[in-house]
C-alpha cells in the first residue's frame, strides 16, 4: 500500500467540542478543554500516526462573527487553517439549532477547495429523531462528503472521522516522526495548561482577560526537577486580585492544578513559581498581543 499523509483542520462555532474531539483522535490531552466558549486561542497541530498513514489534526479556535482585536486573531487563526489542507472535519452541536455562526462558517466553506466532514457532536444529549431533521437541514445548505454523528467526549464515532480522514488524503511524506504527538513546544503547553485551570476556577470576564507567558523554563538536573517561571497577565488590577485571591489560595489553586497535570504529561517533577502582572487593555494592544503571541 502507498503511504498517504495530509493536513485535516477541526472548525466550529465556540464550544462545539473541537478540542475534545481533537484530542480524543490523538488519544492525548493536548489541546486545553473547558465548558466556557472560546477556550482555544491558537491553532494547535496533532499528529496521528495510522499503519500506511499519517493526518496531522489541527485544532482551530471557535469560529463567529467577531468583535475586538483578540477575537478577531481567533476567527483569523481559523480561517488560515482552511487553507492548505486537504480535508475539513466541521463540528457541530446536536443540542444546538442551526446559528448565525454555523451559517458564517458554512459561507467560508464555500471558498475551501477541500471536502468537507460534517460532524454532528453531543448526540448521546439528544433524542434521536432530533438527529434527521439536523442532518437534513445542514445537507441543504452545503454538500457535505460525508455526515457522522458522533460524541467526541465518549469517543464514539471518532474511529469513522479517522478512517473518512484518512482515505481522503493523497499519497505523501511522514512529515513527522511516529513517536511525536504534537509539534507544539512545551512552553506552549504548560501555557496553555495554566490557562486552563484559569478558565477552570474564575468566572465572568477573568478567564477571558487573562493571557498566560512562561519566561523562564529550565532542568533543574541537581534537584531532579523542570523549573517553569509563568506570568498570568491580566488588565485591572481588580481582576489581579481575583486571581491571586484572598491570602493568595485562588493563586495557589491555579498553580497546584496546572503542576500535576504538567507533571503528568512531561513525566517528571515541576516546581511552578507564577506571578500576576496587570498590561491595561491587553486585549485591545496590537502591541501586547502580538508580545503575547496572538
């Protein structure tokens, strides 16, 4: 058999289950997860390595009709993911009417040259005479390749996007070796994993006026330990108060959460020192942004 491999990009609107999805395919957290819309930022790329194949996932942030600088990155960094690859898996919300986002998504689709999955997510949360009319009515407005129902959180019908995917692509390189998952750096992960854990214990506007820099990430090899120096920044210093909390708990809560889960991926000891700094309107600086890597 030729060996085939390909780029796929995951779009949707905010929340539909991208990241969860994406990392149920490559059977590792990789991408940050949370119930809270516009979790993911950036575009992430994940590898998965088949016996004659390999797809290179890429994980986008939610699709909608944004307003103000960082929301406007995010809709950017998705629409660039449609460029280039050879297929699109378009993931949908089964408890979810057809919205105004799923639309604009839909017309942006019209300018891909690649076929297109539709794959309809959360179908264990809905009666299942939910599913034909939804099926039919996404069928109207553009010609999927295929349809799949799937729920990306229990794992089922992943396998059929994997083997959909996978026939779709065209003979070509292993761009990556097979022992790599993603070629995300692990600054970025353990990044984005603290950015989670914000997302996770904040609510209101915080999680999303926070932006996550490690500025230092060094072996400490006497001790036996990763040393990783982060920096949540935020624009009031109200909101520094709430994330350090009272007698810094909300801090440490941060911190202690984002430890074990980074310990867990890098499979070793990690002491995380992390500070809150306040950049006024960061989310309204090109200059910050950019400095923040959006």
């Amino acid at each position: 058999m030729p060996f085939r491999s390909g780029f796929a990009a995951i779009i949707g609107r905010p929340n539909a289950g991208k990241s969860t999805l994406f990392n149920a395919i490559l059977g590792e957290k990789i991408s940050i997860v949370s119930e809270k819309p516009q979790t993911t930022r950036n575009t992430v790329r994940g590898v998965k390595n088949l016996k004659d194949c390999q797809i290179i996932f890429i994980d986008t942030p939610g699709l909608h009709r944004a307003k103000g600088l960082l929301n406007e990155f995010m809709v950017r960094e998705a629409l660039s993911a449609l460029n280039n690859v050879d297929i699109v898996v378009f993931i949908t919300d089964a408890k979810k009417p057809l919205s105004d986002d799923d639309r604009f998504i839909i017309e942006g689709l019209r300018k891909s040259r690649s076929p297109v999955i539709l794959a309809i997510n959360k179908v264990d949360l809905v009666e299942k005479t939910r599913l034909l009319p939804l099926m039919k009515e996404y069928s109207g407005l553009f010609p999927f390749s295929a349809i799949v129902p799937i729920s990306a959180l229990k794992g089922d019908g992943v396998e059929t996007i994997i083997e959909i995917v996978a026939g779709a692509l065209p003979e070509g390189p292993e761009y990556f070796p097979k022992d790599m998952v993603t070629d995300q750096p692990e600054r970025f992960i353990a990044a984005e994993i603290i950015r989670e854990k914000v997302f996770l214990f904040t609510k209101d506007e915080i999680p999303y006026s926070t932006a996550v820099t490690i500025e230092a990430f060094k072996e400490d090899e006497e001790k036996g330990l990763i040393r990783i120096n982060a920096v949540i920044n935020v624009e009031r210093d109200s909101q520094k108060g709430i994330i350090i909390g009272k007698g810094g708990g909300m801090l440490k809560k941060i911190g202690t959460a984002a430890r074990v889960e980074i310990e867990g991926l890098l499979g070793a000891k990690v002491y995380i020192e992390i500070f809150v700094r306040v950049t006024k309107d960061w989310t309204r600086s090109p200059r910050a942004l950019k400095e923040f890597g959006y």
